[in-house]
C-alpha cells in the first residue's frame, strides 16, 4: 500500500478540456446523486399534499416560497437533465449513434434540448 | 444483497427501469399539464383511481431499484475501503426500503 501513496496523481483536473460527451457523462451523474438526494423532501410534499385540504394548501404554498421554488426548479433541470441524457445512453445501449462523431452531436443535441425544456420550465415557474 | 444485483442484471434492471420510468414520466406530464388537478379533492381522487395508484406505486419500485443501481455504481467507483463501501451501500439500501415502506403506506391510505 505505501508504493502507491508515492506514485505521482495528476491534480490538474481544472485544466483540462471536457468535449460535450464528457460533460453530459459526468452531469449525468451528478444530476442522479442530486435526484436521490431530494427524494425524501419529495416524498414528504407528496404525503402532505394527500392527507387533508390543509396539507395540499401548505405544500403549494411551501412551493411558492423562493428558495423552494428555486429548489423544485433546480430538481426539475436535474430530472430533465438525467432523462434526456439516459435516453442518449439508452440509444447506445442498442448501438445507436455509437461513432465517434454521432456520439459528441447527440450529446451536443441533449444538452441543447435540455436548456430547451428547462428555460421552458423555468418560464413556467417563474413568469 | 449486492451478489444479486452484480453485472448484466444490475445493467438490466437499471435499463428496464429507466424505461417504466421515463414513460411513467412522460405520461404524467401530459396529463398535469393537460389536466391538472387544481383542488384537493381533485388530486386526492386522482391518485385514489386504481389505474393511477397501481402505475405510481410501480413508478416508485422502478425508481427506488434503479436508484440503487445508480447509487451502487458512485459509491462501488469512490469509495476507497471494503468498510466505507459495505457501510454505504448498506446505509443507501436501508434508506430507499425505508422510503418504499413510506410510499406504500401512503398509497394504501389514499387507495381508502
């Protein structure tokens, strides 16, 4: 275990240049992580919103406040995010799109689409 | 627990789920933004409809399983430790079947 400790590990992550298939992979990710994470508060909007008249009106009216609202926006871009790259996975799954070239546009097209849906949500949300 | 879900069936069910769930929520956002339910009575009776029920409840499985599969490959990728990967691994599944029992019971009690 000590040889590996000594053997140099290259720091300079910041420094390097992601092409689009590298920056969806990761966002992919990171966008699940995040999707796991706000599954609990999720759940519990959900069991409020169910269980009387006064519940459904606290959690629209928790959703109206800013940073929640920022929140559920944030969670909705992830959702979106997560979804649309997975279908480009899924595309791979069955040999589509697999060439070099088709793989970086289609995760060019996904994140175009993506900031799509999501300035649309977020007009939605906010305007 | 994680013996059975190692290799192609973990990339299986990761695979077939995704898809219950990307048409799940593709059919769910039709329908809120066609036919919202503005009241509660509305929402409520939407969700106490067998069909609807049935189909989230099934959602939520497909979820929590292939969010174990995902979380599975971040923590088996980061971990550093045989502890740290048993010990979060074991933490993770713990809490997506405590939030099955949770959905459960909350679908059974609007299905009353």
């Amino acid at each position: 275990m000590s040889e590996r400790k000594q053997r140099p590990v290259f720091q300079g992550l910041w420094h390097l240049d992601y092409p689009a298939t590298a920056l969806i992979s990761i966002a992919h990710r990171i966008t699940g992580m995040l999707l796991f994470l706000l599954l609990p508060p999720v759940i519990y909007l959900f069991e409020l919103s169910l269980a009387d008249e006064a519940g459904f009106r606290q959690a629209l009216s928790w959703l109206e406040l800013s940073p929640l609202r920022l929140l559920l926006f944030v969670g909705l871009w992830a959702l979106v995010l997560h979804l649309f790259a997975g279908i480009r996975l899924l595309l791979l799954d069955i040999d589509v799109g697999v060439s070099f070239l088709s793989a970086r546009r289609s995760a060019i097209v996904v994140n175009a689409a993506v900031a799509v849906v999501t300035l649309a949500i977020g007009g939605a949300l906010f305007l | 627990m994680t013996r059975q879900l190692s290799g192609l069936r973990a990339w299986l069910v990761q695979r077939l789920s995704a898809l219950y769930i990307g048409l799940f929520v593709l059919v769910a956002s039709l329908a809120l933004a066609f036919d919202r339910p503005v009241t509660f009575a509305q929402w409520r009776s939407a969700l106490a409809h067998p069909a609807v029920s049935t189909t989230v409840l099934l959602f939520f499985a497909a979820l929590f399983v292939h969010a174990w599969v995902g979380i599975r490959d971040i923590v088996l990728d980061y971990a550093r430790s045989a502890a740290w990967r048993l010990g979060l691994l074991v933490f993770v599944g713990f809490s997506l079947l405590l939030m099955s029992a949770w959905v459960g019971r909350i679908l059974l009690e609007v299905a009353k």
